[in-house]
C-alpha cells in the first residue's frame, strides 16, 4: 500500500520534476499544476494528472492558495508538497492545506513562522544554545539606534530583513555616516519584497564559510542530521556551487555543527527536511538561519547519505518513524552540484531569455541531472532562471571536481546564456580545487567573470 494515493505539487521547473520522480518510485499518483505558458512545461507533462491554476505572473498561478487547494480537491491529491521558494515557507499556506483535510508536506505552520522571522529565529537559538552571528536579537525601530547599536559592535556591519530571503533587504554598512540611509534603504526594499520592513544588525564577518547541516525529523521526536554542505561559491549572495562534504570540517567540528543543528530543529518541534545554515570562520560557526523546507542543493547530500530526501519527507509526513539513529548514518564520497541558470556569468549574471534550441544532457558515471527544461521550451522572465542542476558523486573530492568538469564539458544548451562557461573555470581554478574558499570567492577571483 502506498502511502499516499495521490500528492499534488505546488511548483514548477526541476523541483517539481524531482519530487514527481520520487512519488512515482513510491507508487503515488501524481498531480501537477501549472501557470498558462507552462503547459507544455516537463513537470506538466510528467506528472498522472495536471491542472491549470492561471496565467504567467507567480501572483496569479503558483502563488494561488485557493486555487492550489481547488485543484487538490477536484482531483482527489491527499498531500501538497511545495517544493523550495513560492510558497514553501509560507505558513498561512501551510494552515490552509491542513485546514482542506490535507497534509503538508513540510514542517507545521508553527515552526515556519518562528524560524521565518530572523530576529524571533536567533532569540529561539539563543535559548537553545545556539550559537548565532553576533548582533541584534530584536528589530531596530530606527537609524539612530543602528548608529548606536553599530557603533558598539564594530564596523562593517551587516543590515538585514527579519522576513528576508534571496538576500533582499541585505546592506553591508562600512561606517557611521552611511547608515542611515543604508537603514531606510534596506527597511524600503524589506517592505516591498515581505510586506515587512523590520531590519536589524549583525556583524559583517570578513571572510567566512557558508556551511549548513541537512536536518530531518519525524513526529516521533526523533531528529538527526545528515552531514553538512558547503556552499560558499556565491554571487550576490545566492549559492551557485554547492558540496558535500566540506572541505575543511574536522570530524569533531561536524559533529559540533551537526548537534548544533539538530538542538536548533528540536526548539522549534521539526518535522520532515530543513536545512541549518552556518558561517563558519576560524574554526568558529554561527547560525545564519533555519529554512524549512527542501533546498534546492538538496542532490549533493543525497549521493553522499544514500537517502532519497524527497522520499523520507513523504514517509515522516505519512507518520512513519526514522528507522537510522546517528550513528548508523555514514558519508560516503564527495558530492558536487552546479547550478545551471538561464544568466549572463560574464555580464553581471543579467537573467537571459529565449527558446532552448538544443539542449544535451551530460551522463556517464557517477552523473545526475535535475531537470526542469526540455528542448524548444521557451524561457521568460517570470519565474527563477534556475533551468537544471548537474550533480556528480565520486570517491574524493579531486575526482568529483575532475568528474563535474567532464559533465559540464558534455553540456550543451543553445538558443540563450547560461552560468555553465563559469562553472568549467571555477573546475579549473586552483583556489577551488585546493578547497580554499570562501563567501567571497568570486569577489577574489573577479577574472572567472571576466
Ligand atoms: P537570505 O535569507 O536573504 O538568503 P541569509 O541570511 O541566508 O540571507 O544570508 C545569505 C548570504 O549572505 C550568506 O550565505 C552569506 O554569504 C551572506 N551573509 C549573511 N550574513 C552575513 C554576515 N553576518 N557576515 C557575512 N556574510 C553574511
């Protein structure tokens, strides 16, 4: 007996194509939806059943509670899974599913409001004996107060959205004089991108390493983590090469990190896939935040734990316990994964847009790809310009780097740019392959862009 009959995914793009590949594995029927321009879209057409929900703009198609809900009910879908970003962090949403008589597929509303407000995130880590990025626990009511506040921790400092994400609302601040306009510059883009315009400070660290630690809970209060993934390669702070694991974590800062994690996921009752994000500097790690659902970099911990994420999601969401403890779950291998996005690398990451005239995916040992394009698919403006991720496994992290660079060589999407000639330098710079990084990698090696 499957678990669910039938589950319906509330995405599009390679997401929505991933996660209809694990329900069918599970023998769950499936159901798409999707906006006007994507009816010829992969997940449409691989998903059991498919139903349109509106036209292109997000607002009126993928951000649609009520018609997301409609459309589970005609077709009889007992669960929504809702992918990464739209409205996979969005608690009302996820109040709404349940309040239809379905599950979601994620952890409750409740745990995604408090981790989904930044400063309520860091006071709850406080008391969990976290330890976090130093700076304000509660949002500033003004610039005064950022001046002061900022004058007591030490420039630069870091304003950030309590409601933030995809780093809107995000000033680096060098000195007193700049504030203030950076303090309503930051409030304004936080207002308009959340309906919020709470900032607050953290301190800027200099040069740190992005790593974070795959949690995953049942509602049996059991919790463990999967290792962690370093994904320090980033443009305008947006990952676009992740990894696992780390190439610096010693054994017992993995173990630290990981039960940092799990203390974090275990505050705020956790149930299903999250993800603890860390910087990490001179041996030392803070807790950057808590995203509580699937992430996209997601494949790299996969191929290294063996598990099928999208899978164990359904399975706890069904009530079924973890049947591993700590100890029983190994690293095995080094994971890559890159992120190929429809973006001008060499022109300031401008999104690019078109038909993909040809499109030839790479495979051959130890490859993956996670697609969300086919050929003659036309790509627009609309929605994330992620178009697939290349993934590759392979014993040692030399080898998966030697190995990521052969895939990508094999890559071939015409008809618009993508981030892929990037990605082929950063294989072959040597900063990258000694492991040496850093949130500012490709600030330093500017000439990758060149
Ligand atoms: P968002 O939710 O908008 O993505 P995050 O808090 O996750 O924002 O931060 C995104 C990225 O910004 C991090 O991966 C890191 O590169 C950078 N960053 C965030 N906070 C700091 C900080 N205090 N010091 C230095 N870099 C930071």
């Amino acid at each position: 007996m499957p678990l669910f009959d039938k589950i319906l995914v509330a995405n599009r793009g390679e997401i929505a194509v991933r996660i209809i590949r694990a329900c069918r594995e599970m023998g769950i029927g499936t159901v798409a939806v999707h906006s006007e321009p994507d009816a010829g879209a992969p997940h449409t057409l691989l998903a059991d059943e498919a139903v349109l929900i509106g036209p292109a703009p997000s607002s009126e198609s993928y951000l649609r509670i009520d018609r997301i809900i409609e459309a589970a009910q005609a077709t009889g879908a007992q669960a929504i899974h809702p992918g990464y970003g739209f409205l996979a962090e969005r608690a009302p949403f996820a109040d709404a599913v349940e309040e239809a008589g379905l599950v979601f597929l994620g952890p409750t509303a409740d745990t995604i409001r408090s981790m989904g407000d930044k400063t309520e995130a860091r006071r709850r880590m406080q008391t969990a004996e976290v330890p976090i990025v130093p700076g304000l626990v509660d949002p500033l009511s003004d610039a005064d107060e950022a001046v002061a506040a900022a004058d007591e921790m030490g420039y630069p400092v870091l304003l950030k959205a309590a409601a933030g994400g995809g780093g809107k609302g995000m000033r680096v601040v060098e000195s007193a004089a700049e504030l203030p306009r950076a303090f309503e510059a930051a409030s304004r883009e936080a207002l308009a991108a959340f309906g919020d315009g709470s900032v607050y400070l953290e301190r800027y660290l200099s040069r740190p390493r992005h790593i974070e630690i795959q949690v995953l809970g049942d509602t049996h209060g059991n919790v463990v983590h999967l290792g962690e993934r370093e994904c320090s390669i980033q443009r305008r702070h947006q990952k676009l090469v992740e990894e696992a694991p780390s190439a610096v974590l010693t054994p017992d800062e993995r173990a630290a990190m990981g039960a940092a994690a799990v203390r974090a996921a275990e505050a705020v009752d956790y149930r299903g896939a999250g993800t603890v994000e860390f910087l990490y500097q001179d041996g030392e790690f803070f807790f950057l935040e808590m995203n509580t659902r699937l992430q996209v970099e997601h494949p790299v911990t996969e191929l290294v734990t063996g598990l099928d994420l999208v899978e164990w999601q359904i399975r706890v969401a069904a009530g079924e316990k973890l049947p591993f403890a700590q100890g029983d779950l190994q690293l095995v291998g080094h994971s890559i994964e890159c992120r190929i996005t429809s973006e001008d690398p060499f022109h300031g990451f401008l999104p690019s847009t078109g038909r993909v005239e040809h499109l030839e995916i790479p495979s051959g040992p130890g490859v993956r790809w996670d697609g969300g394009v086919s050929e003659g698919f036309e790509i627009g403006l609309h929605y994330d310009p992620l178009l697939g991720k290349l993934i590759v496994h392979a014993a040692t992290r030399e080898a998966a780097i030697d190995r990521m660079a052969r895939a990508l060589d094999e890559l071939v999407i015409r008809g618009l740019q993508t981030a892929t000639p990037l990605h082929r330098r950063i294989m072959r710079n040597e900063a990258f392959r000694s492991g040496e990084l850093s949130i500012r990698f490709l600030e330093e090696y500017a000439e990758l862009l060149e």
